[in-house]
C-alpha cells in the first residue's frame, strides 16, 4: 500500500467517525427532546390531577354543606 492509499484510508476512517459521532448527536438530542416533551407532559397531567381532585374536594363541601 503506497502513502496515497493509505491517506485515503485514514481520511474515509475520519470521515465514518465524524458521521457516526454525529447520528450519536443526533440521536441524544431527540432522546432529550423527547424527555423534555414527557417530563412536560407528566407536569401538565399533575397538574391537571391536583384540579380535579380540588374540584371534587369542594364539590364534597358543597355536597355536605361544609363551604359555608
């Protein structure tokens, strides 16, 4: 193998590690968003949750006449 081969060799090597260092990028930020959307969509039901249950704890005053 003469010096040219092997720079084409090293540099194709170079090029296969910076594409697939890129898809491991890539990947990791749409595994990131996608937690980031669930964390956020967790919150938003928690949420939706604690008003409901707020809603039926008022509703049990109103019922028993204890929210007077």
């Amino acid at each position: 193998m003469d010096n040219s081969q092997s720079q084409n060799l090293s540099y194709q090597a170079g090029e296969a590690k910076g594409q697939a260092q890129e898809k491991a990028s890539n990947l990791m930020d749409r595994a990131s968003g996608a937690a980031q959307s669930a964390k956020e969509s967790m919150q938003e039901t928690g949420n939706q949750l604690m008003a409901k249950a707020q809603g039926a704890k008022e509703a049990v005053k109103d019922a028993t006449g204890m929210n007077k």
